[in-house]
C-alpha cells in the first residue's frame, strides 16, 4: 500500500512569484468572507464598474509610465471563470498605437499636454454579429468600426499600408477628443427589422 504524501501544515497560500502578497485565490476567497452583501444589482454594478474605470484611467495617466512620451493605454476587461464574481480589467501601455483586438477600449495619452484622445472600442467578437444584425440599436460609428475590423481594415483605427503592403501607425491619423456622452432616443419602425 502507498503511503499518501503529507501536506505542507504552514501553507499559507503565498505566492510562489511573490512571496510577500497571498495568491489570487486567497485574495479573491478572502473578499468573498468579508463580503455581507449577498448580491448586487446590475446597476450598482454598471455604476462601479464606470467610476472604478475612470479612477484607474486617471492613475494609469499620472504613472507617465514613458516620462513625457506620448503613449496608449489599451482596457481589456473580461469574466474570470473561476471566479465568476469578479470582473479582471488589465491596463495595459504601450508607446506604439496597439494592433485592434476584440473586447478593448483604447485611448492616446499626452502627458505634456495633458490631452486623452479617444481611439476605439470594440466589443467582443462573439457579440459582433448580433449588433451587426441589430445596427439601428447601436451607434453608427461602432457598427463602421465593427465592419471594418471584420474585414481588416485598419485605416479605421489609425493605420495605413506601408510601400509594400504591411500595416504601419499613420502618424497623420487624428484620434477622437473625449466628450460627454448626451442621452439620444432612436425611434424604430417595426418595418425596419422585416
């Protein structure tokens, strides 16, 4: 008979990268012990996820993480299937215009200026087709850039073909201001879907 290997009795769920923080596990376990509210409604939700987002926009461009150059910082958020109440969003920089993925916001920052340009957002791919099926409910300029990732080109997002052929950054390519966002009503016919 085999005898079963012992367990580590101090295993205090350490990281084994870094030892001086507990794994993701422990931290992700240890909120929801902490936490007394037994669900969250889907406004809360929508609420938190929007200030938390403009909170870390705001540290991510104070960080300059390129001391004065121009930069982009792409926002990748998605649902971590092991820990289904949470919400991983990963603030990435880059000092060159980042390729278009699927599921990101991405926005040009000058830290000298203090300017923030918008450049896209793009839903994920599993979700483009049905807004493509469904564009009288969506902005115009979303449906435009969900067509043209499709079809791969890039000139939308600020790209252009080099002399032979390869996608390269347009530096003449002028990105979006921010602006505030005004509530519009679209008024839809039953005809229009037939």
């Amino acid at each position: 008979m085999q005898k079963k290997p012992k367990r580590k009795k101090d295993f205090e769920n350490q990281s084994a990268y870094d030892p001086t923080r507990k794994t993701v596990g422990a931290i992700y376990r240890d909120a929801q012990l902490a936490n007394t509210e037994k669900s969250v409604t889907n406004g809360d939700l929508t609420n938190e996820l929007m200030s938390s987002l403009i909170t870390d926009l705001n540290e991510t461009i104070a960080s300059d993480p390129y001391q004065g150059r121009n930069f982009f910082i792409t926002i990748h958020e998605k649902k971590d299937l092991q820990m289904p109440n949470m919400i991983l969003r990963r603030m990435l920089t880059s000092l060159y215009r980042p390729y278009p993925e699927d599921d990101t916001i991405v926005f040009s920052v000058n830290p000298k200026s203090c300017e923030v340009l918008f450049c896209w957002c793009l839903p994920h791919w599993s979700e483009m087709d049905n807004m493509l099926a469904n564009e009288g409910l969506f902005e115009p300029e979303l449906i435009r850039e969900i067509r043209a990732w499709k079809r791969v080109d890039l000139q939308e997002f600020g790209f252009r073909k080099d002399p032979i052929g390869n996608w390269e950054a347009n530096p003449f390519f002028k990105d979006k201001p921010l602006e505030e966002s005004q509530p519009r009503v679209r008024i839809l016919h039953p005809n229009q879907y037939a």
